[in-house]
C-alpha cells in the first residue's frame, strides 16, 4: 500500500505568534504519527514572515522530543545556503538523538534575493552551482565513501537517510545518478512531474542506500466533511499562493468564502494548474484524488501539505484523509 508523510511549513497566522506556530507544528506533528504516517518534514525558507521553518535542525530536534516513532526530516535543507560540513554536524547530531529517524531531504533552489545572500554571507547562485558536488562531500562526510582530510563529528557514521527533492529534470537526474530516494514537490510546481518521475525511473543507478527507484510525491489535500467546507479550508492557503506569485507573501490569512471566484482569470487559471496535484473535498472525495494520483505517478509515498488557518482543522484533515484511504489505495 501506499504510505503517507506531511510536509509542515511552521505556517504563522495573520494575529498569531511563532511560538502558537511551533505549537500547531509539535501538535500536528503527534497526530501525523498517531495516524501511523511515515515521516513528518519541515521546510527551510528564510526571511518570510509567514514561515517559521528557517532554523530547520532545531525545529527538528524540539519535534523529536514531542513524539518517539515518527522519521522527522528536512523536505528540504536548501544546501546552497550552508556548507556541507555544517549540514553534516546538525543532522549527525539529530542521528545520535533520535537514532534511526532522521531524513535529510536536500534541494538546490537558491530562492534569494540580495538581501538575504548578504545576510547568509553567501553567493546563493553560484553556490547552487556547486550542488552537486556538494551532495556527494556531503554524503562522504556521513558514510566515509570517500576520504576526506577533515571528519565531522557529529556526523561520521550518521544513519541519516538522504533524500534528492525537485521540482525539474535537475533533481531527477542527479537523484538517479547517486541512487538516492526522490521526492518532487508537485504540490505548488507540478509542470515537470511525469517527465521527472520517468527519467528518474528510467536511469536510476542502485547504490548501497537504494537498490531501486522511490518515488514521494507532495500534493495539497484538505479534507472535511463536506466539499464546501473544505474548499474554505484550502483558501487560506490559495491565498497566501496567490500573494507570493504577485509579489506580496505575508502571514497565513484567514480562509474566505468562494474565494477563487473572486480573482481574475489568470490568478484562477494558476490556481486551476496547481490543483491537478490536490485532493479537496469529503473524504470519499479526496480518497478518488489521491489514488488518481497515484495511479498517474506511481508514487511509493505521498506527502500531504496544506496549511490550514486553523491548526486543529488540518488535524482533522489529517485524520479523516489518513481514515478515508487506510487499506484503499493500492501501490
């Protein structure tokens, strides 16, 4: 059967604080194990002042003390942003911690301006240039499958599961290339899904961490129990889409009703392409979305997003999605 994982943005409401963000993440975090999810990953962004996710390995330590089964990881740690060395020493200490849990999902998008590239100390774009050699030290500080003349400690001999993520060819490509699990994020760029999936299939080289292709998939799923409701549920998210692609992101706001019927045609139409990666409605409905889903990508996992202005909705989301599909959608 098909497994299930969430991705958590440490979304901050429009009136609300970060420490009621860090809370509804703990919280949602305890109902994603409860509900027998596989992982639970929290998001690196930096400088918005709607996500709270930026220092990603503490989020990921105070979450491994709140639950005791669960794998916890980075769905990702943007490694142009830091040194491989230092990626090294955080998730090597989160191993030791909580051993057997940790994922380390690592993308590439720099996904900074000027100002945020000065206050990182960093050439994000011609750091991103060096991604793929920085996975593969990366990797070598973890496992020792090259030698190196420094070693990381915390780090050497981590069991650190690491994850390639993607959103184009890129990511496929370089994923199959060292034989690592992939997740695409299909859940706010899905033009490249079916093209990526099938490269990444197709020349995926086995290697001691992987002997075949795994595929995650993220896509948006509100549940509730009606389609109505959910649909309310999904505009506060819609909205905060809507704000960052015209260059105006913000808090988590408020959901609103009929909300997509209020904007103009090409803001409905970008929200109209992201839905094909989303699944809103009664459970049933959200059920026949997501094994259409899967279906079309063969995913071995999918990672449910979606963030909710009320914490304990996407809960109850969560519950009633995680319900709805036990033992229903097939692999």
């Amino acid at each position: 059967m098909t497994t299930f994982s969430v991705l958590d943005l440490v979304p901050v409401r429009e009136g609300g604080t970060l420490s009621e963000a860090f809370a509804a993440t703990t919280e949602l975090a305890r109902a994603a194990e409860c509900g027998g999810c596989e992982r639970f990953w929290v998001a690196e962004h930096h400088a918005m002042d709607g996500i709270a996710g930026g220092a990603t390995s503490v989020v990921l330590a105070h979450l491994g003390n709140a639950t005791s089964r669960i794998r916890l990881g980075s769905g990702g740690i943007m490694l142009p942003n830091h040194t491989p060395f230092q990626i090294a020493e955080q998730f090597g200490t989160l191993d030791a911690l909580f051993p057997g849990r940790i994922d380390l999902g690592l993308g590439r998008a720099p996904g900074a301006g000027p100002e945020l590239q000065r206050a990182l100390r960093k050439n994000l774009h011609q750091a991103a240039e060096y991604f793929p050699q920085d996975v593969v030290e990366l990797r070598a500080l973890l496992t020792g499958d090259i030698d190196l003349p420094i070693r990381a400690t915390p780090g050497f001999g981590a069991k650190v599961q690491l994850w390639m993520l993607g959103s184009s060819l890129f990511g496929a490509q370089l994923a199959a290339r060292l034989g690592l699990p992939y997740a695409f994020a299909a859940h706010f760029a899905p033009d490249h899904l079916d093209a990526a999936l099938a490269l990444y299939r197709r020349d995926f080289q086995p290697s001691e961490a992987l002997d075949r292709p795994h595929v995650m998939v993220a896509m948006n799923v509100f549940a509730a129990e009606t389609e109505s409701e959910a649909r309310l549920l999904a505009s506060s998210q819609q909205q905060s889409f809507v704000r960052l692609r015209t260059g105006n992101p913000g808090k988590l706001p408020p959901p609103v009703a009929d909300y997509v019927d209020t904007l103009p045609a090409s803001a409905q139409a970008m929200l109209s392409h992201l839905g094909q990666a989303a699944a809103v409605g009664t459970p049933a409905q959200v059920r026949e979305g997501i094994a259409a889903f899967v279906q079309r990508t063969g995913a071995d996992e999918i990672m449910l997003c979606g963030a909710t202005f009320d914490p304990a909705a996407r809960i109850h989301s969560l519950e009633l999605t995680l319900e709805a599909c036990e033992n229903a959608i097939p692999a």
